[in-house]
C-alpha cells in the first residue's frame, strides 16, 4: 500500500484535530513527536494508540522498541505529510497518538507528598515544573481548572517525558480537593509573596502538600485561605519575584529534604 | 520636525545594527524595547544613549522619568517605523539604545559570591540564571566565551532588568580567571552531575564561587579541574537533569543560605 500523502484522508484529519485542546479533552489523547520524545514517553510506560511515520523514518529506526511493539499500529505516510501536520519545526518523520490516563482523586490524594498548581500559564513553565516535582520527589500533581493544558506539546516538551512518571489529575476545583486532603492529615502549604514567613525557617512533616500559583498573580484567594502554612524565599538585590519554575524547584527541593 | 519614518534614515540604520551581537560589542551598546523593559532599567541606573519613540507614545507618557530626564536623547519615528524595526510582537512605540557598563576583572573578583557561568547557550535560561543569582544574593557574574550574548534582547526580557543591578564581566577565559580567584582565596564550587558529593552535605564559606555549565555538556573539563568541589543535586524519580535554570537556582540559594 502506498504511504498516505493527502491531508484529507480520515486518519490524518483525526490525527490534526488532536492539535486542539478541545478534542485531545474529547477524545482522551494527546500527540507527541519526534524520535526521542516518543521514545521517552514508550520507556514510561505511555499508552500508544497508533503512530504516523514515513517510510524512511521506518527503514532508519527499526530496532526501536516502540516500533517493534505496536507494528499493528504503523500509519504510513509522506515526509511532506508529516512536516505538514507538525508542529514541531524538525517533527523527525514521526508522530503518536497517546491515550491519556486517567487517575482517580483517591491515588492522587492518597500520597505523602502532593503538588497542586494553581493556574499555571505558560506551557514551559508547566512542563519544567512537572519535570522538577518527579526529580525532587513529589509523588501525584493536582492541575487546576483554567491550566494551561498538560498536554499541549510544549508543556509534554519541556517536562521531558515526567508527565507520565506520576499520577495527575487536572481540571480540578482546588478548593473543593482541600476537604479531601484535610481528612487525609495533609498539611497543605502556599507558595505566597505577602507572607512573612520564609521557606527556610519551617518544619516540613508529611503527608503534605504544596500549592503554586499563578505566574503573575499567585494562588487564588479562596484556595490560599485553606493552606494551613503560607511561605515564601526570601529575595535579595531589588528583585521582585523569581521565575515561578525556579521558585518552585526551590521550594520543592527544600520540602522534600527536610521531611523525607 | 516631521517623525522620522524612513527606514534609510542614518539614525534607524545605526538602531537597526545593534539587533546584531557583532555591532553591540563593536559600539558598546545595546537595545531595549517596550515601556516596562525600560523604565526597569533606568530605574537600575542604565546609561540610555538615545530613545526612539513615536508621538504617540510621548503624549499618552510624558510623565515618564526615564522621558523626562532624556529629553535631548528624544528621536521621534512613526509608530510603522517602530513596528518595522522592533524584534518584539507588539513594541509599545519604543525602543532605547542604552550603553553598556565596562567593569573591570577586578571589580567583579573583589566580591564574596561570584556565578561563573561557563557557555550558556539559551537566551531564556541565560537571563533566568542572572536574575535568580541577583535574588539569591550574589555579587557578580562572570560569563565565558562561547555563552549566548547578555546583551541579546531575550536575555533582557527574562532577566527582567536584573543585569543592571551586578558587576558582570563577559567573553572570559575562565580557566585562566581561577588564578585570580585563588589568590582571593576563593572557594570554587562547580555544579558537576558526576561527582557524588550532594549540594545539601556540603558546608559553604565564603568567599566563593560557584560554576554552572552549558545546558547539554557540562561544565568543560579544563575549567573542571580548577574547581575546589563539585557538586550535584540529587534526583528522584528516574529524571536524568533538571532545567538549568531550575538547578542553578537551587545551588545558588541553598549555598548564600548555609554561609551569609
């Protein structure tokens, strides 16, 4: 059979509408691309509902474990094609469809050690902060409602392939999960510019957990008011606040070391 | 006098060649767009040189201190102009030319918590690192050869102004500087994945420096060698390294806690 070339077959218009938050929402999947970002998301064990690839793409990586394993799941098409769909500027010839998994807010609130990101906005922003939280030792991510979406491929670039390492829940009503985590013994601490407590000046016990706000405008009023600790680094030289993903490597580290 | 709007205009033509590494370091200057950028460096106590800006922008901001103050340095473009020029999306209707500060290997040796930075590539980590060094608490900054310029318009926008705020030297030979930091007698700490001595079981005194390396290799060997420790910060959860900024800013802050 000859390798797909047009944008309108059926399979390729499925393929594009997952570039859409809309319909990665509605049809539970996501798009990654390139050779190694697939390759890290297969080795973490993701979900691979079918990959489109070139026939050269094919020839030079046949000893690639991901190909090898979900041979029934090869589309072929051009390299004019994949470039095309892509949006990736060297997409490498190679794009999957990920099936999402879905956790419950039991296994994600059943943790010792729980990030919740507030409204976080800036793709780069979330996918170093997801990226961060597995390396420091945090165990389940809660995402707010009015996120930017996890599985935007900015956000699945720049995590690096941690968005699969964890249990996630997104979409969710922060101050709601509060009661849950209460119930649980959770100490739940803000990350909070107007606080005068420092990070490094508290006990951290777990189970606990961490919330992040927003990068211009901080955890939402309603959700601080159920934080039991507020706290915030302390900043020297005039500066006004730090990148919101090193404030929260900062804090994460700190936590984690103190109560592990 | 008409607003200039012809792009052939001598003075755009000079602006225009300063969106070049090769003529900033040639004429010691540089540029910085839009309102915020700025003033935040005016305020920091940068030397402006010359502002383009369209009569709009001039009326709806005459209250301006860095206007006020510079209103022989005014050069009137129209608002098309501007957009031509700029690099940014939207360039609110002005741009400076400001003049780079020469500090002296001296001046920026003589302090008790100096980042060396050895070939830092992007622009968005660059500017992030500066700034999250200024908020730690260190005191200078000495930048290799071979690392992206400081002067670059991205490493402005992500330093939000915390360039103007240090001595900074650039295009340093830094295996050849350790000399002058041991005559300090300067403790040299460098971030290294492959030691085994953690962040957080070291003792630090001051005075100090601390070396971060390019993103994908490292610190380079040759400037390795004259490190006094090396360090690494220990990672969960399968992630190999964590953005380089994110890692810098754990270092920096853990290590002007343990020893200010």
């Amino acid at each position: 059979m000859d390798d797909i070339k047009s944008i309108k077959n059926s399979k390729v218009k499925e393929l594009r509408k997952l570039y859409k938050k809309k319909y990665r929402k509605e049809k539970g999947q996501f798009i990654l691309e390139g050779l190694r970002l697939i390759r890290g998301a297969y080795q973490a064990g993701a979900d691979i509902n079918n990959i489109f690839l070139s026939s050269q793409f094919y020839q030079s990586n046949k000893t690639e474990s991901f190909l090898i394993n979900n041979e029934d799941k090869l589309i072929f098409v051009t390299e004019q094609l994949i470039e095309r769909v892509a949006d990736t500027k060297n997409p490498q010839s190679v794009i999957a469809v990920v099936n999402q998994i879905k956790f419950t807010q039991d296994e994600v609130v059943a943790k010792d050690y729980i990030l919740i990101l507030d409204q976080i906005q800036d793709p780069g922003n979330m996918g170093t902060i997801i990226r961060t939280a597995v390396a420091a030792g945090f165990q389940s991510i809660v995402i707010s409602k009015g996120s930017v979406d996890i599985f935007n491929l900015k956000v699945l670039r720049a995590s690096m392939g941690a968005v699969f390492c964890l249990p996630m829940i997104k979409d969710v009503k922060i101050d709601e999960l509060t009661k849950l985590l209460k119930a649980k013994e959770q100490t739940i601490y803000a990350a909070d510019l107007e606080t005068d407590s420092y990070y490094n000046d508290l006990k951290y016990k777990k189970p606990l957990s961490l919330i992040i706000g927003n990068e211009a405008h901080g955890i939402r009023k309603k959700i601080l008011d159920r934080a039991d600790q507020r706290t915030k680094i302390q900043l020297r030289g005039n500066i006004e606040s730090l990148n919101a993903g090193v404030a929260a490597g900062i804090l994460m580290f700190k936590i984690l070391e103190d109560s592990f």
